[in-house]
C-alpha cells in the first residue's frame, strides 16, 4: 500500500530551522500512519544532503553567511536557517521534530540531558515567590533541584502523597505555577490518572508537566490527556542504546517558544553527535519498545511466582494498585520491575544482584542491555533512614531495567540467582 506523504512536505524540511512547523505537516507524520513508520520517516526531509538517506551530522559551531544581504534576510525573519551551534543545529531540529510528532505534539526543545530539560523548563516558568506542586513519587535529583536548589530563587515546593488529588488540590493557591507528576513514578511504578491530572491543572489555571519517561510515547501520550508539558529523559528508552545523554520537553509550539529562548541563553543544548545517535535510535525505537513491554510482563510474571519475592512493583500485575490505571491508559508497561527479596538485608540484596549473569550492575535504564540496581545503594545511599522509609526505598529493594535480550534467558538468570544465593548467608 503506498503511503500518502505529500511532496510539499517533503520540501517543507529541507530548509534548516523550519522547526516551528506542526510535525503533521513533515514526512512520516501523518496521522494515518503507524507509530514505527514515524519513528523511521516523521521530521526527516525526504532528500536529504547529497542524497544521503540518514541525517548527515553536522559538526558545526558557527554557520557562515553568503554577503550581508543574507544576514540581512536572517536577521528580519526571511531566512529560517542555523546562525550559531547555541541557537540550532540541523541535527536537533530533525530530531526535535520526530520528537514532537512520536509524542502528538506541536514542538519539542532537545537538551543535553533529562535533568537539563526539567530545570530549563522549570527555570523558564517560574519567578521568586511562585510554587510548585509535587506528586512525591519522583526521581530524586528532580525533587533535589526543586527542594535544594529553586529555594534559593524564593521558589516553593510542596509534595503531596503520589495520586492524592484532593491533597494536590488543597496545595494549590494563587501563588502555583505548575503541577509535576511521573507516571509511571520511579521506582514504585505507581500510574496516575492523567486526564484528571491534566483537568485539575486546567480548573485552577495552572501548567501541568508529567515525566513519562518509563511510559515513553509509545506506551502513553500525555499531550493527548490534556497535559501542558511531556518529559522524557531521551537517555532512556527513546535513545535506547546506552550511549548518550538527552532529554526533551513536549508541548505547545507557543508554550516552549520562551523555553528554547532561555536554552540558548543558557546554553544547555547537545552535540551534533549525539543528536545523530538519538535520531538513530529511534528508527528502532517502536521495535525496542515491543520487546522491552513483553520482557517486562514475563519477567515481572517470574518474579511474582517466585517464593523468594515478597512484592513486585510492575503496573502489568493485577496485583500493582496502578494495574486498573494503566491498563485503561497505557499500551504497554515497559521494561522496569522493582521487586522485594523476602525477608532479606540489603546485604541478601546485594549478594542477589551481584549473582546475575547477563544484566550489568548500573544506574539508568531502557537500554537494549539489561540494568540492575539497589535503589538504596546507587541513589539513596546517603539519605537518613527516616527518608529513605518517607519515600518508600526498602533496604530489600531492587530496580531491574528489562532490556531486548531473550526473556526466557532473563528469567533462568533470575532464577539460578534468587535460588543459588542462600537466604541469610
């Protein structure tokens, strides 16, 4: 069947920093289409460089002009084209704009990690003396900025218990300035209701930014709930290969034109190189998230059999308090378990994850590489027990990143582990 992608759009692209442009109107992102066809063709021009097929990287900090009648054009708004590596990049902009369209959005601002695209979104929206409202579930350099760091700048932050609605209403006052959720939440894998967290945002007029990065837009696309803003930490799952640090903010293109604005104040944008890698990645994106949403489930399914687990978190599970939620949201529940070793120490734990084979012992996740991890040791290492209970990291806890290997050979590593590693030793 031949697929209806307009030649004028095609042509659309060709010319560098058209990225104000709706995705529907560049190739591969026409509604009609598949989420794998636009993770292949959405925001790339048609013809390319020389002819190229894949996005030529360019290595460029600066971009020259032909006489002064041409930055002339520039300068009033003529010409939209690279000015100076700060401002754009070619590299960004196709990848920005198959972002956007993956995500259902108008615009997408690229940064050089997922940390930088929170505090540069954050940063852009809020003045001294303005609030922010916190589900308390969340990663916590997130929760460490907003805390540690926004207080500063006269910035309050209230966290509320994670799905409390009501509690997050009653935190609101004429002060607030934004709503912030993960869903899934990390590493409780807790979902909200985003409609109703969009809605409550929109009844008291405040913005509304949900991190989706476990959910990825493969799985669950917020803008379509009513959300402002999306977050992914573009390292995980959308990059997908453990090779480069990125993240994104999704929304409006009239919403994130002060947010790119600042970026290039700032400065916080990513390599040409590793904005070529992320593009990459996401050609295979819809096929990576296939296997890591059926590695999840299987893996997940394991370990909840198992008599040595005492608890998995995964929203897959009937018995996860999210299930009901996310199976009415959410196309699949990604790669990311978190589970209880009964009645084990973190020592047990420990002893436990250092017995696996396959998985590597490491932060992040959503890489085609299994990850393994005790929150409490990589994260939480150095808060006070009092807090590591407040936010719900047990000394028994482990975080696994399901990655695209066979299921069958994850589940025999798990279990010559979990049965080889003698309780109390």
């Amino acid at each position: 069947m031949a697929i209806d992608i307009p030649e004028t759009a095609a042509s659309q692209v060709n010319r560098p920093g058209s990225q104000h442009h709706s995705p529907n109107t560049h190739p591969g992102s026409h509604p009609r289409l598949g989420i794998s066809t636009q993770a292949v063709h959405a925001g790339e021009a048609r013809q390319k460089d020389e002819g190229a097929i894949s996005t030529p990287t360019y290595t460029a900090s600066t971009y020259t002009f032909e006489s002064t009648a041409a930055l002339l054009r520039f300068v009033e708004g003529a010409d939209a084209r690279q000015e100076y590596g700060r401002y754009g990049n070619p590299n960004e902009l196709s990848a920005e704009r198959k972002l956007a369209a993956l995500e259902g959005a108008e615009s997408a601002v690229l940064y050089s990690s997922g940390m930088a695209a929170i505090v540069g979104l954050l940063m852009t929206k809020l003045s001294a003396g303005d609030e922010v409202v916190f589900f308390d579930q969340c990663y916590h350099r997130s929760r460490e900025f907003c805390v540690k760091h926004l207080s500063r700048f006269g910035v309050v932050t209230h966290q509320v218990k994670t799905g409390d609605f009501a509690a997050m209403e009653r935190a609101i006052n004429a002060r607030t300035k934004m709503l912030i959720s993960e869903s899934p939440t990390n590493p409780h894998l807790t979902v909200i209701d985003i409609e109703q967290f969009a809605a409550l945002g929109k009844a008291h007029g405040v913005e509304t930014l949900i991190d989706a990065t476990l959910a990825t837009p493969y799985n669950i696309q917020p803008i379509g709930l009513g959300v402002d803003y999306v977050l992914h930490s573009a390292t995980k799952y959308l990059g997908g290969h453990n090779d480069l640090l990125a993240g994104v903010i999704c929304g409006s293109a009239e919403k994130l034109e002060p947010v790119r604005a600042l970026r290039g104040t700032l400065g916080s944008v990513n390599s040409p190189h590793n904005l070529y890698l992320l593009e990459r990645g996401l050609k295979t994106f819809a096929l990576r998230m296939q296997r890591h949403n059926e590695n999840g489930i299987a893996v997940a399914q394991f370990l909840d059999s198992h008599p040595r687990i005492e608890k998995v978190l995964y929203p897959g599970l009937p018995n996860h308090p999210s299930h009901a939620m996310a199976v009415s949201q959410m196309k699949g529940f990604g790669g990311l378990i978190t589970f209880m070793v009964r009645d084990a120490d973190w020592k047990e734990a420990a002893r436990i994850i250092d017995a696996v084979r396959i998985p590597r012992i490491a932060p992040s996740l959503g890489g085609v590489e299994s990850l393994i991890e005790q929150p409490l040791v990589m994260s939480y290492f150095h808060y006070s027990p009092a807090d590591r209970e407040r936010f719900g990291i047990w000394d028994n806890m482990i975080r696994m990143s399901c990655g695209i290997e066979d299921a069958a050979d994850l589940i025999a590593d798990l279990k010559q582990a979990l049965e080889g590693v003698p309780a109390h030793g």
